[in-house]
C-alpha cells in the first residue's frame, strides 16, 4: 500500500537540542527529517512533533521547529504513553510517518504502542538515529518484526504525490537537489 498524502500524518519524535549532537549521523537525520517537513508543508501533510523531557534536553532542533503544528513535551519513552498522544493524530490520518531518536528507546517504543492499537506505521529509515548504528539497526528489524513498514524519506515524498503530474511536483523535486 502506497502512502497517500491525504492521510498520513509526519510524526517527529524527540529531535532535540542536546540530543542531536550525540547520535551517529545526527545531522544527516535532522536534513532528512527537514525534507520531509518541507514536502509535509507542500502537500499539506500534518506535522507533529514529541520532546522528551525539554527541561533536560531541550527543545526541537530549529531547524525542525518551524514544521510542526503540535508539539508534546514528554516523560514516558513511548509518546502512545502519554496523556495527549490522541491529540497527535488528526481525525481521519491513519498512516503515522515517523522520524527521530533515539531509534532504539523512544522512536522503538513509540512504534510498538502504535502497532498495539492497530496503526499503520512507516518508520523512516533515513531519518532515525541512535548514538550507536547497531542500536538502530536493531530497532529497524524489530520495529519490521512487529509490522512497521521501513522505508526512506524519498520513499515518502514520491508516494504523497504519486505522479509527476502532481501541482506541486516541481516544488518538491527541487527540495531534493
């Protein structure tokens, strides 16, 4: 099943300040991530954003904070944990396109909640990081054990819009050169 961007909704979690600095290519998961909240804000995808413990790790890198229009301050390493989290997901978006760190504590968690309540979940392969590549690695295959679907953000970007046809084609090709 291909994403459709009518229905999706971008899921960034904890892509904080002091965080990003410590993970295995943290600025290749931010510039990823960035890509797919431009493309979000083209095709009119909803963002939403998760921090965990701001008060300790600050907030949403800047590059990132200007694309969300909800973010969820956090304790409990699974945002599906958290008073609120429903709040996250418009009425009628059942596809959750999810980013983030670290891939294997909370973006893993959060995933897992996820599937428990039967949500489509597309983790972004691309776009989450850990401190060590093997801790991703691991939360990639067993986040596809429990049934995410693992893809990329380019992936993403071409499935919202399904055919070059689309208005805002050219706007969103560009983003990727």
């Amino acid at each position: 099943m291909l994403l459709t961007a009518s229905r999706s909704v971008l899921l960034m979690i904890d892509l904080q300040e002091r965080l990003m600095p410590a993970l295995h290519d943290g600025d290749a998961v931010v510039a990823r991530t960035a890509l797919l909240g431009e493309a979000a804000a083209a095709l009119e995808v909803p963002v939403a954003a998760t921090e965990q413990y701001p008060q300790g790790l600050g907030s949403t890198v800047p590059a990132l904070a200007p694309f969300p229009q909800l973010v969820m301050p956090k304790t409990a390493f699974s945002a599906v944990d958290e008073p609120g989290f429903d709040m996250l997901l418009p009425p009628g978006r059942d596809e959750v396109v999810v980013t983030g760190a670290e891939a294997h504590v909370c973006v893993l968690q959060t995933v897992l909640g996820m599937r428990e309540r039967d949500i489509r979940v597309v983790l972004v392969a691309d776009a989450i990081g850990s401190r060590r590549e093997s801790d991703k690695e691991a939360a990639l295959a067993r986040a596809r054990e429990h049934g995410a679907e693992v893809v990329t953000s380019e992936m993403v970007m071409f499935e919202w819009m399904r055919d070059s046809r689309h208005p805002r084609f050219r706007d969103v090709s560009k983003m990727l050169r």
